[in-house]
C-alpha cells in the first residue's frame, strides 16, 4: 500500500460540533462608545453576565461617571486605554464618527478581536434607511482601517432600551456572527451566549455583513408600527 493509499483509507475526524464554543468568561471586554445607549446596554449585560467589561469614550470622565451610574465592577476610560486593556474590543460608536475612532486606534487594537456592530443608517420624512460605505458595510470599513485586527461584526440587531433595562432578566433573540475566521466568531458566539436568552449564529464572512447592517432599518419600522422592541430568531439551527 502506497502513503498515498494509506492516507485515502484513513477515516475522517469527525465534523466539529457547531455549538462547541470556547470558555470566554475570563476575557476582558471593551466597549467603544460605551456611554451612548447601545454601549451602555451590552456593557450591562456583559457585567450582570460576569463579564469583566471596560467602558471606552473620547473623555475618560464620560467613561468613568458611565462606568460608576451601571456599577457591576464596569471600569471607565478613555478609548484608548479602554483597547490597550482589553482581550476584545466592541465597536458600539456613532456611524458618523466610525472611521475616525478606528483610525485613531490603530495601534492599540492590533492583535485584537474587535467586533464592529455599528449600523450605517440614515433617516429622513420616509424613517431609517441603509447606506452603504465605500467598503461595502461598516465592518469591511473596520477590516480596511486595522489591518492588524481580528474583525467580525455582531450584536447589530439588539434593542438598547431592552439591554438597558434593569427589571428584563433574559434577552430574547440570536445574534448574527460575521467574520473571516471561524475561531474569531466561535469566541463571538460564546460571548454572545453569556447573555441570559441570547445565541451568537454564525451568519458568514464579513462581505455579508451590509445586509445584517441595513436590516436594522427594517426592525426600526417594525418597532414603529407594533410599538416593540423586535429582535430575530433563526430558526431550524
């Protein structure tokens, strides 16, 4: 029997479990843009969840009184510390000052896994409607800007008033995963199912990510006309 032979009859390793996701509860998280709503709200639920969470903001002082009024052990700084200190890295800040926060933070988010949920919106008499970056959506625009980044997009259709509110003890909905590694959007997942009711699904790489952003315009109709907080499930998975 040739090696060529030999290595044709041995059996394959079994197919990976999807839903075996790694242990993330030792890892730092920061939150850029922590001190608007949706930052606020997945800082809290990370803290509440056990998470050890760093709030980040261009003022250290916004950071900090943010940190202080959520508790749970959240600390505040400024945004450069806020990726300087931590394992992962949430991109949570307004569309209009996306690129140049990431810009600014080149060199302290190389090497790190940042998650990029920012939504380019834009809203006129009509409601909320998508744009589309130059680079396609807002994380392929994250992807360009730190190339030394690991960059996958998530927790983009998450509600900020439900997150923030102390008196809801599960999140109901699935988050959509992207990215280019499958090992970086296992952590995102894991991370994701921290949250009490809430699944990280795998979703595709990063050239996806324009059609997760723009459905966000979709839900804030739906939330218009049912007076809601809609989230997705996937289903069947």
């Amino acid at each position: 029997m040739t090696s060529n032979d030999s290595a044709a009859a041995a059996p394959k390793a079994p197919a990976k479990d999807p839903w075996d996701l790694p242990d993330v509860s030792g890892l730092v998280v920061g939150v850029l843009g922590g001190t608007g709503d949706q930052g606020r709200g997945l800082a809290y639920r990370l803290a509440r969840a056990g998470q050890k969470v760093i709030i980040g903001s261009r003022a250290a002082e916004r950071a900090e009184t943010a940190a202080a009024e959520l508790g749970l052990g959240i600390e505040g700084a400024d945004n450069a510390e806020c990726a300087r200190r931590s394992d992962i890295v949430i991109v949570a800040v307004p569309w209009d000052g996306h690129a140049k926060t990431l810009e600014t933070l080149q060199k302290e988010l190389a090497g790190k896994l940042v998650v990029d949920c920012v939504n380019p919106l834009g809203f006129d008499k009509k409601g909320a409607y998508a744009l589309k970056p130059e680079e396609g959506s807002a994380a392929e625009q994250a992807a360009v800007l730190l190339p030394d980044s690991r960059v996958t997009a998530a927790f983009h259709h998450l509600s900020a008033v439900l997150l923030q509110d102390e008196s809801i003890e599960e999140i109901d909905t699935d988050v959509m995963v992207l990215g280019e590694a499958r090992a970086d959007t296992d952590i995102v997942q894991a991370l994701a199912g921290r949250i009490p009711g809430m699944r990280g699904v795998f979703a595709g790489r990063l050239r996806g990510a324009h059609q997760v952003e723009s459905l966000v315009a979709n839900l804030i109709s739906v939330n218009r006309r049912y007076k809601a907080h809609a989230g997705l499930r996937v289903t069947d998975v």
